[in-house]
C-alpha cells in the first residue's frame, strides 16, 4: 500500500463506516476492510479498476463521485477519503460541502503544488513543473487545479472547518516509503493530508 496510504489508514477507527471516494483499485479500502473490520464502500469511475475491486471482494460502484456521493443521506459514514483526487474536481467545494454531509469526518490528501521542487522548475525553467507527484505534462494531466498545504488551510477556514489532523509527507520508491515532514511543510512536503469535521460551534459553510 502507497505510504500517504498507510498515513490515512493509522487515522481511522476500528468498526468504522468509509466511504473511498476515487478509490483506485482499492488497496486502502482492502486494508480497512481485514485489518479495521471497517464496513467500507468505494465509488470509482474506471471501470476496470472496479472490476478488481470486486475480485479482491470489495463493495463499489462504478460512477463519477460528484453525483454519486448525493444519493446517500446525511451521516451515513464515519469517514469519507478523497485520496489524490482534490486537484481533478472541477467544484471541489461543492463536494467538500457533499462530503461533509454524508460523513461526519472526511480526510483528503493532495500533492503539495509549493514543494520546493516544483518552485525551482517555475523559476529557473520557466515552465509547467513536472515531479514525481505531477507526473504529466500540461497538456495531458488529469489535473485542473493546484493546492498548496497553505492553500488547504485557507480553505478549511473560510468552510468553517475544524482541522483535526494534517501532516506533510515524503514518498520514494513509487510511493511505497516515506517520512513525514515537520519543519516547513509547505516548502519541503510533497503530499498534504488532512483530517476535517465541521465545526461543531457552528456548522455554516459559504
């Protein structure tokens, strides 16, 4: 399982409800499931990656998360995880709002757009940044938007959102290792991942 994974996992509780929101092939949902005795549902739009959810014996549904995840009713998981994915929707409120509805804590992790690697291509090259976490070229990422780990706390404040968690990481080896980055997270980590509830003082949402 990819490290920002195993990160992810350590934060759930045993017996939980969660929901995996573009959940791969899985692997999280496949741990949770053996190693939590979590009751878990993924929704997933390739197809063919549905279909090895299904073998490893996984409950999900092949469909966009946007639509999906407003047929279910408020409360319906403990977690909800939008793993990697944030940076692919194209109304990433909406769906924080969406998630937040239908899980009473949610955890989304993203690659870190202000790593010092990514900042050095912008400067020096004068071009769209391309890294081990950013993969593709302008012209066919999967991406629309860029966030910072700054960028996502600003975010949650303006939401109202309570951070319960958040960490920094590093991956190597196709992201299977790792270490957690403390000093300058923002400068030095290539992945962010946070764990949110609204705030139970006041739950608005803009």
């Amino acid at each position: 399982m990819r490290y920002d994974l195993e990160i992810i996992a350590s934060w759930i509780e045993e017996n939980s409800k969660v929901l995996g929101l573009g959940c791969g092939e899985g692997d999280i949902l496949y741990f949770l499931k053996n190693k939590k005795n979590s009751a878990i549902t993924g929704i997933e739009i390739d197809e063919s990656k549905v279909a090895v959810c299904i073998e490893k014996g996984l409950s999900v549904l092949q469909g966009d998360i946007n639509e999906e995840v407003l047929d279910y009713p408020p409360n319906s998981f403990d977690y909800v995880i939008l793993s990697r994915t944030l940076q692919q929707i194209y109304n990433p409120l909406e769906l924080i709002n969406s998630i937040l509805k239908i899980g009473k804590k949610a955890i989304v992790s993203f690659p870190n757009f202000s790593h010092w690697t990514i900042r050095t291509q912008l400067m020096f090259l004068g071009r769209a940044p391309v890294s081990n976490q950013l993969p593709s070229e302008w012209y066919n990422t999967p991406n629309i938007r860029v966030i910072t780990i700054k960028d996502f706390r600003k975010f949650a404040r303006k939401l109202n959102l309570h951070i319960l968690k958040e960490t920094a990481i590093n991956t190597q080896n196709n992201d299977r290792t790792g270490k957690i980055v403390k000093l300058f997270a923002n400068i030095r980590g290539s992945y962010g991942i946070f764990l949110i509830e609204k705030n139970k003082a006041s739950r608005r949402f803009i």
